[in-house]
C-alpha cells in the first residue's frame, strides 16, 4: 500500500515540479525512478532492496508475474489512443512537405542509421539494432512542448516540431511492433513467410478492430444511448476492450488498433469530444506519472552497468550529431527553411514516453524469450530518452539564440475572439505580414475562419492549455475582441504576460463609454465604440479602408472627424515600412507621423471635402 500511493504521490510531485520549471515532466520521473529503484538497491538500503519493486520477488513486490507488463500495456494502449483524438484529418491535409518527409524520410533515415550504429558500435544483433532503432524515431509532444513553451520562435519552426511529435509517436510505436513481431516469431530466422502473415494480422485485425469500435462508440454517444456521468468510464472500458480484443486475434496488434479508433472518433462529428479529450488528458498524466516510475525502478543496477561504457557516449553522440541532422537535412532539402532553421530542428528531438514505455515492454518480453542482446534494449533506450530530454531542456533555448532562430521580438498578434470583426481584422493582418492566429470557443467561427485561410483554434480562455501551444510562441500582441467584457478582462489579466509582451488590448466596455473619465489604458481603437459598435459598423460597411496621412497635426483630424461619425472605427496606423501599430483607445497619444503613414479604419470612406475644409 505504501509502495503505490507512494508511486502517485511522488509521480504528481513530479508533474508539478516540471510545471513550475517549465522542463518536461518525463525528467523528473525517471530520475525518481533510478532513486528509488536500481540506486536505493545499490547504495542506500541496508538489505539491498529497492524502496519500490514493480516486479513481486517473494517478500515484496507491486505486479506479480507478468503483471507489470499487463500493466504498461494498457497504459500505453489509453496514451496512445489520446494522442489519435488529436489528430485532426484537416489539419494533417495542409500539413508541408517538410513534415510528411520527417515523418516518412526521417523516420527511415532513423531506423536504418540507429541500427546501423547499434550493430557495429555496440556489436548487437541485427534484429535488436533495428528494434533499438525503431523505438528511437518516436520523439512526441509530451516532451517537447515543455521545452520550446517559453522560447519565441518563427510559427514554422514551432509547427514543425509539434507535428513531426505528433505524428511520428504512432509511426515509431507501429514500427517497433512489427519489429518485434518479426523478431519474436522467427527468432534469428527473422523475415520469413510466417512473420509476414503475422504483419498482415496485425495491420489487418488492428485497423479493423480499431474502426469499427470507434463507430460504434460515436453511434452511441450522438444517440445518446450513454448517460452522461458514464461516457468517459464507457469510453475508457472501450479502449480497453479494443485493445485486448485485438490482441487475441492477432498478437501485438493492439496499439494499432487504439490509435486508429482515436484517429477515427477524433475526426468524427461527435458531442462532448471535449470532456472525452479533457478525461484522457488528465488520466494520460497520470498513468504518464506511474508509468515511468515503474519502469525506471523496475532497471536493476546490472541493467545500468552493461551501457557503462565509452561505447554508449558514441552511439548517443552518433544519434544527436549524425542520425538527427541527416534526417532533418534531407527531409527539408529544397524547403524554404533557412539553414539556421534546420539546424535547430535537428537539435531539438528528445524521445519520450512510447519509447521509454514500448522499450521496456519488448525487452522484458525479449529476455523471457531468450532472445541473444535483449537485455540492451531497456538500458539503451532509456539513455537515449533521459540524455536527450536533459540536452534539449537545458540548452534549447541557448542554442536558439547562438544560432539565431531566437526572435529578440514578438510581433505575432494573438485575437481573442473569431466573430465577424474579428476574422475582417485577422485577415487585413495576414495580408500585410503579421502571424495572427484567432481563438473562440465557438467551433462555428473558428469553422468559419479557416475557411478564410486565417488560423484558428478552438480554445477556452479559461482553460490553462492555451499556454502549452507552442505555435503561439511568437505572439508579442494580444486583442481581445468578444462581446463579453468579463471574458476580454479576463484574457488580459491571464494571458497579457505570456502573450502581450509588447500590448495587451480590449474593446471597451458600454459602461466605460459613458464616463470620459473611465478609458482604460488598454482600451481597444476608440473610447466610443464596443463590440456592438464594431458589429453593426461590420455588417454596414464589410472592409477595411486605408487612408493616407500628411503628418501628425492631418492625424489628428481625421481623429476628430471618427470621434463624431459613427461611421469610421480606427484601427491601425501603417508606417512607411508597413508596419501596423495598433491604436488604442488614447488614439491622441501616437509618436511622430510622417507624410506617407496611413491610417486604416474600419467604415465608410472618408468625406474628402470634409477632411479639405477642416485643413
């Protein structure tokens, strides 16, 4: 009893350690792990016992037999399967050239040249080198985003390395599977006729398993033949199910089949996704947190002293400075990635928790099949895993600037809010060379604003995984732009620090408008107008003008004639190097203007005859 809620008390210590110093939490974990495992055994306690024994040994011990390994394979099945929910189809079709190629390209350059290295630096068997190999090309989300959250970078580099972690987990999970499948069916005989039927099982009983229960699932939840206090219990007994059906008729196929039922019901037109994806997020980290303590405590000291040597140093060294770049180099040949770029790309790949979780699981199966050099599998990967998590996290953000990728200022402008006058905005930004991304919680205007080529997420500004989106690492403005004050205020105070480096605005609020005393200094384009006066001017008036200035005192008028038609909001003021500066609701309040400046306003054209007699 004490060994377990010891295992989840120490595993959420973790997770909130790696929170507050914004490293990934698989860190933290797998070094409790080693300490309270293999290390406690060795140098602490008196009787030689490790302080938490996965494996049941006659007088202690969590998992009898091969319960461990039960254990690990059902968590993974549910971390894999919440990875395929977020997998959106539209999303994968505009996905560049350059990802599909780390995906596919970089992914075979991994597995032939990890193998490669492991064979003849290590002197491994073929087949062990090339499960090595295949459980390497997993990089994943779960590491990387803690690692480039708090680094500004241009939105193709952060894109880059949040789809190749996103995509490649189920690729490298697959691969590492057939494999093993290969490896554990034929022994040394490897490829033969018997291994490839049982590759055919496993792709033909995993994708089929997995589609068809996801429908069925998605059937009944849009029926509504589920209570609601039982969906996300029912949906995890499901994945369960699938796995472990899958797995009867065709050995090692589970996987397949969990991350192919997320895919599906990711992309499907099913009610309360968010609650299902909101359950398997907050149990992900929880097993995320038991697991790697588990498996790190599970390594004995035998395991660790077999990689000590100089030999270990060579093939981790290979993989970051050879295997690393030369995939990434040729996946982005004829890219319009700067060679800058690239090289920071192919810094930046720490392994996380498929690998670490499969490599346990194949190995220990390996070893109680006999099989020659398995016992280098775990020992092995988990260095590659701990080695590249502490590189990344404790030199990414140098080597940005050394190289630089690091953007000195933010000017991607973030809109809270993608109703009408917000998808006018966001499109006039992105055609004059800001990065604009648009958030709402309302799918029908983020729906509507992709078509518009603008982007847009579907976010709750209240939730706190608004902060865990590295493309918005380069966001130095933020606007909020709703119809509800509260949700403006809030985003402001929430979000003004990580975001609005550079400004934070809000639309006034009816109340403010009626006190001149009352403009907020980060009042939105005009004291006189709020969202409703955005809205019906939208709907008059559906474009953005542009009005040329003569200097500072020309400015000032044209503010003046805004002030009393109804009819022109200001937005912006464009330099002569076209750069837009927001204006705030202090719209007097401008530096030097220069003839050449432009203002942009939103309404009807200005009256020229006016603008003349006023001079």
């Amino acid at each position: 009893m004490l060994e377990l809620a010891g295992i989840i008390i120490l595993g959420i210590l973790a997770q909130w350690f790696a929170w507050k110093f914004k490293i990934p939490a698989i860190l933290p974990l797998i070094i409790i792990g080693l300490l309270v495992g293999p290390v406690a055994a060795e140098y602490i306690s008196e009787d030689g016992s490790k302080w938490i024994e996965p494996i049941w040994n006659g007088e202690k011990g969590l998992f009898p037999g091969e319960g461990l390994y039960y254990f690990v394979s059902l968590a993974i099945s549910i971390i894999l399967f919440e990875g395929g929910l977020t997998l959106k189809r539209a999303e994968i079709k505009t996905l560049g050239p350059v990802i599909t190629k780390l995906i596919t390209l970089g992914s075979a350059v991994t597995f032939f040249g990890g193998g490669i290295l492991a064979h003849f630096i290590f002197g491994l068997s073929w087949q062990i080198s090339f499960l090595f190999s295949a459980l390497i090309i997993v990089t994943g989300p779960t590491v990387i985003t803690p690692i480039l959250r708090n680094i500004p970078l241009k939105k193709d580099i952060s894109a880059v390395l949040k789809w190749e972690g996103i995509l490649i987990d189920p690729i490298g999970a697959l691969v590492a599977v057939l494999v093993f499948e290969f490896i554990s069916v034929e022994g040394d005989s490897g490829f033969t006729k018997t291994a490839l039927i049982e590759f055919g099982k496993i792709i033909l009983f995993g994708t089929t398993f997995g589609f068809t229960f996801a429908h069925a699932l998605a059937f009944a939840i849009n029926k509504k033949l589920i209570p609601h206090y039982l969906l996300n219990v029912v949906s995890l007994s499901t994945v369960l199910l699938v796995f472990v059906e899958s797995e009867i008729f065709a050995h090692e196929s589970g996987l397949l089949a969990v991350v192919v039922m997320g895919m599906v019901l990711g992309n499907s037109k099913l009610i309360n996704i968010k609650q299902l994806l909101y359950f398997k997020e907050s149990l992900s980290i929880l097993l995320i947190s038991i697991l790697f303590i588990l498996l790190a405590a599970n390594i004995n000291i035998e395991d660790l002293m077999l990689i000590y040597t100089g030999k270990t140093v060579t093939i981790f060294l290979a993989v970051i400075f050879i295997v690393r770049p030369i995939a990434v180099f040729l996946s982005t040949w004829g890219s319009h990635l700067k060679f800058n770029e690239k090289l920071f790309i192919s810094w930046v790949g720490p392994r996380g928790i498929v690998a670490a979780g499969i490599a346990s699981l194949f190995g220990s199966k390996l070893i109680m099949q006999g099989v020659e050099d398995a016992e280098y599998i775990t020992p092995l990967v988990f260095m590659i895993v701990l080695g590249t998590v502490l590189l990344n996290a404790t030199t990414a953000r140098f080597f940005a600037k050394l190289i630089g990728v690091f953007l000195v200022k933010s000017e991607g402008i973030l809109i809270v809010g993608a109703s009408k006058i917000s998808r006018l905005i966001g499109h006039y930004l992105e055609t004059n060379g800001r990065h604009v991304v648009l958030i709402d919680s309302n799918e029908s205007n983020v729906e509507k604003a992709n078509e518009m080529d603008l982007e847009a997420i579907t976010a709750d500004i209240y939730s706190d995984t608004l902060l865990d989106n590295i493309e918005l690492n380069d966001m130095g403005y933020l606007m909020a732009l709703t119809g509800n004050s509260d949700i403006n205020k809030y985003a402001i105070s929430k979000f003004g620090d990580q975001f609005g480096e550079n400004g934070s605005f809000r639309l006034v609020t009816p109340q403010e408008i009626l006190d001149d005393n009352n403009n907020p200094k980060e009042g939105l384009f005009s004291h006189k107008d709020d969202y409703n006066s955005l809205m019906e001017l939208t709907s008059k008036y559906p474009s953005i003008q542009e009005m040329e200035l003569e200097d500072k005192e020309h400015y000032l008028k044209l503010i003046e004639i805004t002030n009393k038609d109804k009819d022109i909001i200001p937005l912006f003021i464009k330099d002569l190097d076209g750069e837009l500066h927001i204006i705030s609701s202090y719209n007097l309040d401008v530096e030097t203007i220069e003839k050449g400046f432009q203002l942009v306003y939103l309404g009807k054209p200005f009256d020229v005859e006016i603008v003349q007699n006023m001079s």
